[in-house]
C-alpha cells in the first residue's frame, strides 16, 4: 500500500451522505446506524465524522462473523 492510500484511509469522513457511500447503505439507513451507535463515528455539532479505516475496519470485521 503506497503512502497516499495510506493517508486516504485517515482522511476525516464528514457527515452521513458520505458514510453512507461507503458503506453501501442509504443516507436514512446509516443515520439509523449513527444514532444507534453502530457505527464507529463521531458527533461534531450537527454532522458525524469518522475515518475510512474506521469503516472499513469496523465492517471488514462484521462481514467475517459467521
């Protein structure tokens, strides 16, 4: 993995339009998600922030569960 995709995983995700894109869900869907706390994100004011490494971290794991 070169050092700009690196640096592309640790890029803040703002808002849930953008979670949403990727993780292949629609925007009500992961709102639901966020305001559950299923997803690993923070809330900054009024939108959520996180990481793609977060994501894809977070639903790697989820995917490989049986």
């Amino acid at each position: 993995m070169s050092a700009s995709q690196i640096d592309d995983l640790d890029t803040p995700v703002w808002g849930a339009a953008a979670i949403a894109e990727i993780i292949h869900k629609t925007e009500t869907q992961t709102n639901y998600l966020l305001i559950k706390r299923r997803i690993d994100a923070t809330k900054v004011g009024r939108l959520w922030v996180t990481t793609r490494r977060r994501l894809l971290n977070q639903f790697s794991e989820t995917d490989a569960r049986p």
